[in-house]
C-alpha cells in the first residue's frame, strides 16, 4: 500500500494524490479500502476522482485548532475516505486518486493508515508508521513526505552564495596578512645587508 507521488512541497495546492491497494490474496477480492487521513495536521478539503464501479464517503471533522488556508481560517478537515461496492482481483490493483485544496506547513510527513477488507472477511491493517534508521515494517502506513517550500529553499540558497562569499573574503584577509608578513621579513632582511655592507672596510687608495 503506497502514495503517489511520495513527497510534495509543505503547504502546496491543488495537488493530486493516489493511493496504490494491491491484493495479495490468492482466493478473495478486495471490497473495500478506508483511508484515515491525518487529524493532528489535518487537509481541510478533498476531491474524490471517481473510480468505476466504486462509491466513495467522504468524512470530515472538527480539528482542535483551526486551520489556516490561503483563503482564510477553515474549523473543519477530512478525517477519512471509505471506498465500497467494488472489487480488486487477485494479483491486480487499483489506483484511488485525491485531488487536496492544500497541505499543511508545520509537519514533515503525512501518514495515512488505511484498513483494506477482503470478500473472505479479512482485515489488512496498513497503519505501521516507518521509523528512520529501522526495517520496514510488515503492514506500512502509505506516507506522504513533505519538503520545504519554494520560500524556505529560495531563502537557504540565498543563503549559500553569503556563507561563501563571508568564506573567501576571510580568506582573502588572510592571504594579504601573510604576502604583508612575507615583504617585511623580506624589507628586514634587505636592510639588514645594506647595513653589513656599510660597515665593511674600504680598500685604500694608492
């Protein structure tokens, strides 16, 4: 179970998203997929693309803090998504799309976990969040990454050129204080043999 694409810009919108469910059973159909979108950092609007032979239900909720969209303050998210009447072979799958009215900002991921029935009865459980450093767990939850917005990377690589512009005139000062150390060893020396010279005897003239 997996999201497409798998990473997008924090607070991007109108995007679209889709959830891949494969069934990976060998005698029973999938007959229902349930997507449980995020409520501690909640999408306020979604657009179901219709799926033939599939009915969706869409469930929205009450968020503890209002959220802030480009188009003002929204007190309501979508708490889930319920797929039903259809079905999914064995050895095949299906691609649920999503269209969103924007991300949240505050967050570096998004997990969906999604409960996949079968015609047999069987629950699939795909809620297990992975962990960075740890083996992939068995039933992964499909995890949406979010990067840093167009604002935030054009202000780290406005960044980059003022670190390094501060990196080479240290440099600079440095190589000056060096070549200035270097003429006066060199002035000092020079002087130094201008006065044995003065001191040697001159030869008497006949």
């Amino acid at each position: 179970m997996t999201v497409h694409p798998d990473s997008y810009p924090k607070g991007a919108t109108d995007g679209t998203l889709a959830f891949r469910v494969p069934n990976e059973e060998d005698n029973a159909d999938t007959t229902q997929v349930q997507v449980l979108l995020p409520t501690d950092h909640p999408i306020p609007s979604v657009l179901v693309t219709p799926e033939h032979g599939w009915t969706a239900q869409v469930k929205t909720t009450k968020p503890k803090n209002p959220i802030k969209t480009d188009d003002g303050t929204i007190n309501e998210g979508v708490s889930e998504i319920t797929w039903t009447k259809g079905r999914i072979e064995p050895g095949q799958y299906r691609d649920f799309s999503v269209a969103f009215g924007q991300l949240p900002d505050i967050t570096v991921q998004l997990a969906f976990k999604t409960l996949q029935t079968y015609s047999d009865g069987k629950d699939v459980r795909w809620i297990e969040v992975p962990e960075s450093g740890q083996a992939e767990p068995e039933n992964p939850a499909p995890v949406l990454k979010l990067t840093k917005a167009a604002d935030e990377a054009a202000s780290s690589a406005s960044a980059a050129p003022k670190a390094s512009s501060a990196a080479a005139s240290d440099a600079t000062t440095r190589n000056l204080g060096i070549a200035g150390l270097i003429a006066g060893v060199l002035g000092i020396g020079t002087a130094a043999v201008a006065l044995y010279r003065s001191r040697l005897p001159r030869p008497q003239r006949p």
